[in-house]
C-alpha cells in the first residue's frame, strides 16, 4: 500500500469513526444518567455526558489495531502492552466518573499503566539505571495524565489541542525515519494520527458549548497518550540523532500542558490550597477571564500550541543541539512572564474542595 494513502487514510477513518459514535454516546449517557452535573468550580451550567472518553478511546483502539494489523503486519508484546496500558487507564477513569475515587487510589491504577506501558516496551534503562529511569518516566506519565486531567477544564481545550500535539508527534517520525528505524517511525506515524483523528472527530461535539466531555477518562487516556509519544519519539529522535539532548524535544512539545499544572501548583500551594481542591484558577480560566469568550480561550490555546509544534519540529529539522537548549530554555522564561501576567487576573476560588473529576 502507497504510505501516503495508509496515513491519510488512518486520518480520515479514525475521525469518522468517532464523528459516527459520538452521537450514540451522547444518547446513551442520558439514557444510564452517566453525567456531569454543575457545581461552583465548573465552568458549564446544565448536566453534560461524560462518555467522551470512550467514545476517542474505542476509535483510536480500533484503527490503531486494525492498521497495524493490515500495515505493519505485525503485534507484538510493545503494542500489547502500549494498548493494555491505556485500557487500563481508560477503565479508571470511567470508574472515577461514575461513583468518584480517591486520589490516592486513582495514582495507582495510573502506576499500574505505567508499569505495564515501561516492562512491555522495555524502557527501564532507557535513561541510565533503573533507578533513574523508573522514577523519572513514572513522574513524566503520572504528571502528564494529571496534568491534562487538570487542563480539561473548558470546552475543546485539550480536545484540539491535543489533536495538534499528536500532529505534531506524527513529524517527528517522519523526520526521525531512515532505513534503520523506518518500522518504529511508521508505527509512531500511525497511533499519533490514529489518535489525532479521533480527537478531531471528536471535538465538533466538544468545542462550545460542548455536547459532551471528555470526563476523566478522556482527560487521563489523552494524558496517557502524550506521555507515552513523548517517550517513544523521544527514543525516536536520539536514535535518529545519536544524542540524548533530542529527548528535550517532546519536553518542549508539550510545554503547555506542564506550564498549566506548574502554574496551578505553585499558586495554590503560596494561597495555601490544596492542589486537588480544584477552582476556576488554571491558565485556560485567566486567559477566558480576560477574553471573556471560551471559544476565544479555545483558540488562543490551540494557536500556542500551533507555535510551539512548528518551533519543535523546525528545532529537529536543524539539528542543532545549542539552539535547541537556548530554545527550550526560552520558552521556559516566556511560560514564566505568561504565568506572572495570569496571575494578575482574578478568577473564582471556590469554598468546598472538589471531590471529583469532570471539568477541575
């Protein structure tokens, strides 16, 4: 099969996919009360469905399968695990936004994605002894699915954004491949665009006002996504490159998402708040308190994100290990002065601590 129609078809059929089973969803969620009911820190007004998740997750699941399958012709144990990894995740989540969970308990059933994602893919020394890669690729995929879980907060935020950081992870493999590593590369190019089609099928129900959320188990399987491409195109490009510099690069794709929950946490944490309290107090409320439009935050967010994936993907295209540092040290120094004028714009804290998931 030419490998430009196998992309573009893995694009196209997975936004159909789920454009097609949204609707179903949406009217079986009313059918079992599977909603999201208003409360002080949530920006929506009326009871919305939460089966979003599922509905991205069973069309990413399902092509992803079926075009490795039928392309790639090949499953092996990194696959399995790579999928079991976000079933399990998946199946938190739903249960977090049935009957609510226990942070401890939901970091668990995170842990235990985790794990099984790093032993089937055989990353325990991917960045020097175990016990220095476990710590460090626990903490990058437990704070990304929370980050992202926190994020989820306003209508298609991280749905489109999301979209355009997996479009962006699709690049990298493509710029990644060479003989050697054209399997990995194509693999990589497929789940990333799997995953971004579905997503996009996704947000025409998501973007405001939304007919439906993600829930937590969207939020989490998309966090679990990212953290996982970041991590396996990240071992893409230093293989590409021969240099372990070039795992700054999903570092520095996925910058939002980490300078959102950096932001949250430092200012809740000097308010002296719990970090699980919740409240209208994250990037994505500032941003929609000036513009006084979610469709504007919408836009605004996938517009940065837009920047920083071309930014990205010019950095590995001219292979420059000085200027990527530079480059990612500036963007950490812009996130902060971002973050100072957020902070200046008042949002809402509310009294009672948040006791579950949904939109934070």
């Amino acid at each position: 099969m030419n490998i430009i129609y196998m992309f573009l078809s893995v694009l196209v059929l997975s936004f159909l996919a789920v454009y097609s089973l949204t609707p179903i969803l949406i009217k079986y969620a009313y059918k079992v009360n599977f909603l999201d009911n208003p409360e002080a820190r949530k920006v929506h007004k009326t009871a919305t469905p939460l089966l979003g998740g599922v509905a991205v997750f069973m069309g990413f699941f399902i092509l992803t399968i079926y075009t490795i399958i039928t392309n790639l012709h090949t499953f092996n144990l990194p696959i399995l695990g790579y999928l079991l990894g976000a079933l399990i995740i998946i199946i938190v989540g739903i249960i977090d936004d049935k009957y609510g969970m226990e942070p401890l308990l939901k970091i668990i059933g995170q842990a235990i994605s985790c794990l099984i994602f790093i032993l089937f893919n055989d990353l325990t020394n991917l960045l020097g002894p175990f016990y220095i890669t476990l710590p460090l690729i626990f903490l990058w995929m437990v704070g990304l699915m929370n980050a992202l879980n926190f994020l989820d907060n306003m209508d298609g935020i991280i749905t489109g954004m999301s979209g355009i950081l997996a479009l962006g992870f699709y690049a990298i493999s493509f710029i990644s491949k060479t003989e050697a590593i054209v399997v990995q590369a194509n693999l990589i190019g497929l789940i990333s665009l799997a995953f971004a089609g579905s997503v996009f099928g996704f947000l025409p129900y998501n973007f405001n006002p939304a007919k439906i959320f993600l829930g937590d188990a969207g939020s989490m399987f998309i966090g679990y996504f990212l953290s996982t491409m970041g991590i396996l195109a990240g071992r893409l490009a230093v293989m590409r490159m021969g240099n372990n510099f070039y795992y700054l690069l999903p570092v520095l794709l996925l910058s939002y998402a980490i300078f959102d929950i950096t932001l949250v946490s430092f200012i809740r944490k000097r308010d002296g708040r719990k970090l699980s309290q919740g409240g209208k107090d994250h990037s994505t409320h500032r941003i929609g308190n000036a513009m006084k439009s979610p469709k504007v935050t919408a836009i605004i967010v996938y517009l940065i994100n837009i920047i920083i994936v071309l930014v990205t993907i010019l950095l590995f295209k001219m292979q420059s290990i000085p200027l990527l540092i530079l480059t990612t040290a500036l963007f950490a120094f812009l996130f902060l002065f971002f973050g100072r004028k957020l902070d200046e714009i008042p949002v809402i804290i509310p009294e009672t601590p948040s006791q579950n998931g949904g939109q934070n």
